[in-house]
C-alpha cells in the first residue's frame, strides 16, 4: 500500500510485524561501512564538544543511565568493545556495563579513536557470508549463551551507539553546548 502523509510518499509494508527468525538479510556490508564512519564522525565532534567542559563538569552526576558525560562516552566504549571483541571471537572482559575503562579523558579519547579505527577495518572485512550467519556469544546482562542472527547483531552494535550518543547530545545541550547537526546524510564523506 502506497499512503501520503505530510506531503511524503511512503510504502506500508504488507506485513508489518516481523521476528528475529523471519530476518532474511536485513543489513548489507555497505550500510556497515557507512555507519562505521558515522560512529567515527560523530564521536570526533562529540568529544570535540566534550572537551570544553572541566573534568568535573564532565564527571557531575547528572542522574543520566551511566549518570555523567564522562560515564555515559565511556559505556559507549565499553559496549562497542564488547560486541567488537564478539563479532572478531576475541572476547573483551568486562565486569560491569558501568565499568570505567578510563578515568582521564585524554586517554578515554584516544581509545575512542583507536577503537573507532578498529570499528572501520571490520566493517572493511565483513562479508555475505559473515552477515548471513550467526553469532553465538554470552550475554554480560544475563550470562547465559545465545546465538542469534549476525545481521540483527550488527543492527544492535550500530543502534546501541546512536541510543547512547542522543543521551550524551542531550546532557551536552543541558550544559548549553552545541553539538551541531547529528544527521547521518549531513556527514561529510556520506555517498547515500
């Protein structure tokens, strides 16, 4: 069914309700690629912004889920290690989702940008037949074993990271920063 609403063509899928089994292909090593520099680009300008806040600025508890600035850039590192480490099968060891990793920015910074490179280089070496496979891994949440569907992982791993930067854009707004415009088609380098 075709629909307009607000003066935009749209399709509505014939089924609109689908599982984690029904995914076919559901992400393509392309669209990997361009959320792979998306991550790169917007961490940059997130901890260029960062920067201009005192460490204890930075560090305030702000009632946010990993409660500051400081905590919620670092859960953000900690996850995309940890589904990195799962996606290469070299597991990265973690206590907690809240762990800190880093206390002093400049290195969480550097790791940011070292593990940012990392994100890249995989997203080059992926393949159909890795995106079309599975993933067998243990939840930290619930340590138990699961396997589901590489593709929906992948999903996971690129969403986790805009679910917790929009939490960080608006702690950075709470403290009258600008950000700057966070769309994936204003990035520089976006061939969509």
């Amino acid at each position: 069914m075709i629909g307009l609403k607000a003066g935009i063509r749209y399709r509505v899928p014939e089924q609109n309700i689908q599982t984690q089994t029904d995914v076919k292909r559901s992400m393509h090593i392309d669209e990997c690629k361009l959320l792979a520099r998306y991550n790169r680009w917007m961490n940059e300008r997130l901890y260029d912004v960062c920067s201009r806040l005192p460490d204890e600025e930075r560090k305030k508890d702000c009632k946010a889920f990993f409660g500051s600035i400081h905590g919620t850039l670092n859960h953000l590192l900690l996850g995309d290690r940890v589904w990195l480490g799962r996606f290469e099968n070299k597991p990265f060891q973690v206590e907690s989702l809240a762990q800190e990793l880093y206390s002093d920015f400049d290195q969480l910074r550097e790791e940011r940008g070292l593990t940012d490179m990392q994100i890249i280089q995989w997203s080059e070496e992926l393949s159909d037949t890795m995106l079309n496979g599975d993933l067998t891994y243990t939840s930290i949440v619930n340590p138990v074993e699961r396997t589901q569907k590489m593709a929906v992982a992948v999903i996971h791993f690129f969403n986790h990271q805009t679910h917790h930067r929009g939490q960080l854009t608006t702690l950075l707004s709470q403290c009258g920063l600008d950000y700057g415009v966070t769309d994936l088609i204003w990035m520089p380098e976006a061939d969509i």
